[in-house]
C-alpha cells in the first residue's frame, strides 16, 4: 500500500503529511444476507484504497501514544508509509514506522526483503535514524517463514545479509558502494526492530475509536444518561431561548419579557424547560457521537432534521407557538433511519436538533410579520 501524498518537486525526497481524516458516511455498513461476517473476514475483500481508509481510522487510535502520526509520501516513499514520532523531532527522534500491503495472500519474505532495504537506504542516504520499530502491517499477516524470522532476529539478519549478497533483482537500483554501507549498518543493527501486526491487534485498536460501529455495522457504544439541565440559561443558549421567550411573549406579552418571568409561568415555564431539556438532550448527542462515530455524522443527522422540518417552519402559521409545535412534531415524523446515531437517540434529541438549528440562526418560531 501507498498512501498518496505529493512528492517534493524540488528534491523528489518524500514529502511527510497529516494522516487523513476519514469522512462520515452518514449511515452504517450495509448489512450483509446470512450469518453475521467478522469483520476481519470484511477487510480481506477491501479494496487497496478502502484499506487505506481503514489503516487512516486504525492511526486515529494508535495516535494516543505518540506525539504525532504523519504519512510519507512521495515517488520515493523510502520504506515508509506511517511514521509515528515519540518526540518533536520527527523522524531525527526516536519513531516507529509500519509499512501496510494489502495482499491476497501472507507477506513472504520476498515480499518483506525490498522494504527492509528501502529502510536501511533510507538511514545511510540521510533521510531518517533508524526507527525503533519497524512493522510490517497486513490483513492476512506474514507467512510461516517471515514469522519465524521475525521471532528469531538473529537468523534475520543472517538471512537479509545472504540476500543482499546474492544481488537479486531487489538490489539492482543501488551501486555497490550504498550496498556495501547498507551491509554495515545491517550487521551492527538488532533486527528485533522487524515486527509484524496481527489484524486482530489492529482490530484491538481500531474498535475503541469513533470508526467501529459504523464501519463493521456492529451495535454502538451504550450512550451515557443526560446530565441535569442547568437551573439558568447558559450564555451558549442566548439565541434559541430568546426565539423561544419570542413565543411565549406573542401569547401572554404582560408576563412573559424575558427568560427569569418566563421561567415563573404557570403554563410557559415547564414549556420552556421541556425544550431546554431536549436541547441538552441533543447536545449530549452532539458529544457522545464526537466519541463514539466519524466526525461528521451528527452533522449529517442535523441537515436531515434542517431539510425536514424547514417547509414547515416556512408556512404560514397563526402563531410562533403553532409553528414551533409544528416543527416539532414534524421532527418526530421524519424517516432518518438511515443515519448511525439513530439506534442511540430518542424523540427528545430530535426536538433538541430543532432547538440547536434555531440557535446556529437557522429556524425562527416567530416571523417577522407576524
């Protein structure tokens, strides 16, 4: 695999850039006929590129535990396609680099033998110190020779330096002088550097980030309860309370000027806070979906609820009141079946995305003419 990247026009040397963010489909894997496909089985029909995308999803999890992640691309990706940094000083400091094929079958050790060379050109050439790991990454693994070798680094290294000597195809692209200076740094270098990742190790990993759910159409994470709706408005709320204190003030002007007598209502008061309520229902949606799928999924959700409920925000109505239940109930009809959250979310978030629309200036209850 080789994630694209521009190469430097000047140098042709490899050019590092940020892991891609993957993007939100907006709906889950479609479900598949039959029993339930693990979803290792899924990733040996990927494509190269949907490969990408997975091993893009799968750095969002590893990146916890390094200061970056870049890619390294370019016509000379120089053995690298994910380098991950322990310090700021990038690929000068200490850093791990995986190399990801996607291959029908197990990685063999011909498979293997270019890319170690890459990496050892890539230290005497300049480009880089040496990582402290390098890790071949595959949705099959490595064949039963390479894990041996891999097991055993000492038989490694005898057996890359007898291919080396031998000056198979793999060697052609390099004179005899870098050769010889890959052949010292091979013989005083630990070839325990050379690992391999299991996909069920990727797997480990890429379940506990926002891309699981969505990707393997498994069942989200439990979402957490609602926390208490704050007694006073927060400043954050000012538009969509103040177009909601508009309502109330169109029905009972004498008593309702502002959120605090609003609040003190018999009949708008618990109307009010019910909407609150639904506000911060759809904001603890907001947060949980940050977590727990793509970045922008909830997004997506709320231009469904915006494209659903805008007519009929737009209609004539008797009243702000009239439109704004109209809305509301609107909501609640839509088919928005097709969006990941949806399992996890309730009427109340619904009516709270109408309430987060008109804070963001995009739904008004009380027209100008009214």
């Amino acid at each position: 695999m080789s994630l694209a990247a521009q190469p430097n026009a000047s140098s042709g040397a490899p050019e590092l850039t940020d892991v891609p963010v993957p993007v939100a489909s907006g709906s889950p894997a479609p479900a598949l006929p039959g029993s339930p496909v693990p979803p290792g089985h899924r990733i040996y029909f990927y494509s190269p590129d949907e490969w990408e995308v997975f091993i893009a999803e799968w750095a969002t999890g590893v990146a916890t535990s390094y200061r970056q992640i870049k890619q390294l691309g370019g016509s000379g990706d120089r053995g690298v396609d994910v380098a991950a940094f322990k310090t700021d000083r990038g690929l000068e400091g200490a850093w791990d680099c995986f190399q990801a094929k996607h291959y029908d079958g197990s990685l063999t050790l011909s498979d293997a033998f270019p890319e170690m060379l890459k990496i050892f050109y890539g230290v005497v050439d300049t480009y880089y110190r040496l990582p402290d790991r390098y890790v071949f990454v595959a949705p099959r693994g490595c064949g039963p020779t390479l894990n041996r070798l891999l097991s055993k680094p000492t038989e490694l290294r005898k057996k890359f330096l007898e291919l080396l000597d031998a000056r198979g195809a793999a060697t052609r692209q390099y004179d005899e002088q870098t050769l010889q200076s890959i052949r010292e740094l091979a013989e005083s270098s630990s070839f325990s550097i050379f690992q391999s990742l299991e996909l069920n190790e990727m797997l480990d990993v890429h379940r506990d980030t926002p891309y699981y759910a969505v990707r393997f159409g498994t069942s989200l994470p439990a979402r957490p309860p609602v926390g208490e709706t704050p007694e006073a408005p927060a400043p954050d709320e000012a538009s969509y309370v103040k177009k909601l204190v508009d309502v109330y003030n169109e029905q009972d002007p004498a008593s309702c000027s502002d959120a605090g007598s609003v609040a003190a209502h018999a009949t708008y008061g618990p109307h009010l806070q019910r909407q609150r309520e639904a506000f911060y229902s759809a904001e603890a949606l907001r947060l949980y979906a940050r977590d727990s799928v793509p970045d922008g999924t909830f997004e997506l959700l709320q231009d469904d609820v915006y494209a659903g409920v805008i007519d009929t925000a737009d209609a004539n109505h008797a009243s702000g009141l009239d439109r704004l239940r109209a809305v509301l109930t609107q909501s609640g009809q839509l088919d928005l079946g097709a969006h990941a959250l949806i399992s996890v979310s309730k009427l109340q978030d619904r009516q709270g995305i109408c309430h987060q629309l008109a804070n963001a200036e995009k739904l008004t209850w009380v027209a100008a003419d009214e």
